[in-house]
C-alpha cells in the first residue's frame, strides 16, 4: 500500500476517535464526600443505552471510579480534600478535578471514544483557623502614645472564601482592658488584627500583660481557636538618675593619703 494512502487512512481513523471525544461535562461535588457518593451518570448525561456499553475510567484515580456497566461516577476510599489537590492551592479560585472515560460500544464493536469532563471540588469548613504559635508575644515601648497601632501575628486557614478567617476577638483582664484594644482591618478581603493603645504604660508599674486573642472563620457552625497574645513593656529612657539626698558633707584629714575614700 502506497505510504500517501496509508497516512490518509490514519488521519480518518485519527477524525473518527476525535470527532467521539465528547468534552464540557461539569459536575459539581462537595469535598470530603464518604466512599461510593454518586457524582454523575455519564450514561444518563450524555443520552446512551444503560446496555451494551463498556466505561473505563482513563484518568481520575484514585479519587474517582466508574462503573463499567452504567457510566456512573463515584468517589473512592481516597477522600476528595481540596487543600491537598495541587491545583486547587490559589485560595479564592475555583477547585478542579479532570477525568476521561473511555466508552466502548460491544454491541457495533466501535472505537471507543473518550468522554472529557471537570468536577468542580466545593470547598467545606473542614480546617479550624491556626495562630503560627500558641504564645504570641508583642513589644510594646512604654513612651508609646494612646491611639498607636501595633500588627498582631495572623492566624491562617486553609479553607478558601467564606469559609477562612472572618474575624478577630480579643479578651484583656482587669489590669489590662483600659490600656489595650482590638481593631480589625482588611486588605483585599483578608482580615489584619492590630492591637491598639488605649492608656499610658510604665514599665517600672507593670512589664507584660497577658491578653487573649481568638479567630474564628465564617463557616455555619464556625471554628475558631484562641492563643496567648502576651504584651511585653519595652523600657524607655524615662526617668534621670536620683540621688538620695539633694546634699552630701563629709569630712577628710588633711594628711588623709592618696585614694582614701571620703564619701559613698
């Protein structure tokens, strides 16, 4: 056989298995679904028989399977968690994950074809929001004025949207919660604690205060974890040197040596 001849019939054979290549099938999951949680019905979708069709599943595993029979797609023993999926770790985009099943027709012993498609992973808020530390320690100069902000490390979550940090609380004891407040700012939807000077401080009265400082995220119920925000007083130059006495007198003989103490 001539080799023009040959090329052209595996450039129809290549036509015929692109032309079945059926794509655009989205199907939507939540993650974290137990094993054999129905997806999709690639049978019912896209209008074949329930019989005489053969569906194996080409890519996907280990977080899907197919049944052979009816098309229809399930989650496996491997959990779906989308903060693990390395496509899915942009935080505010939506989460992906691409199967191909083949399809083959036993009863015209076709070709099979391949049927292309996304399930988009929906995120859950199945992560509790982490302060970096469980003790947080803050340095605070004790010339510091009233009104003075000061950055509190933040605490991060790995769910995504509503579901991540939506907000700060902080909780100051009796010597505390007339000097120190809470005030939460936001840059490009992320939450930012500061804490705020609400009195004057002196080291020399008291050194470190112990506050609490809580986050909580936005899902229903929400999660939250707390941590020790301990406030350390910086000392400043605030005080001059005091003698005890505004005058001193002593007496010295005058045939006193050289280095003979007079006063201390």
């Amino acid at each position: 056989m001539d080799l023009p001849v040959v090329l052209f019939l595996l450039w129809g054979l290549l036509l015929d298995l692109l032309s079945g290549a059926v794509g655009g099938i989205l199907y939507r999951v939540h993650e974290e679904q137990p094993p054999s949680t129905l997806i999709g019905s690639l049978a019912a979708d896209q209008g074949l028989p329930d019989t005489g069709h053969l569906y194996k599943l080409e890519v996907g595993a280990p977080y899907l399977r197919v049944d052979g029979k009816t098309g229809d797609i399930f989650t496996t023993e491997i959990p779906i968690d989308r903060e693990t999926l390395k496509d899915c770790r942009n935080k505010g985009k939506p989460c992906f994950l691409e199967f191909e099943v083949s399809v083959t027709d036993l009863i015209q012993n076709q070709s099979p074809r391949l049927i292309e498609g996304r399930i988009e992973v929906q995120d859950i808020n199945d992560n509790t929001p982490q302060f970096p530390s469980p003790v947080l320690t803050l340095s605070v100069p004790e010339n510091t004025h009233v009104g003075a902000l000061f950055s509190i490390p933040l605490a991060t979550d790995k769910d995504t949207e509503r579901n991540g940090v939506a907000d700060y609380t902080l909780t100051a004891g009796p010597e505390a919660v007339a000097l120190f407040g809470l005030q939460v700012a936001e840059d490009r939807g992320e939450k930012l604690p500061q804490l705020i000077v609400l009195g004057s401080l002196d080291r020399e009265r008291k050194d470190s205060y112990d506050l609490t400082i809580k986050a909580v995220d936005g899902g229903n119920p929400p999660r939250y974890s707390s941590a020790l925000l301990r406030v350390v007083i910086a000392d400043a130059n605030d005080n001059a040197p005091q003698f005890e006495k505004s005058s001193y007198e002593a007496e010295v003989a005058e045939n006193s040596p050289i280095g003979h103490s007079v006063l201390q």
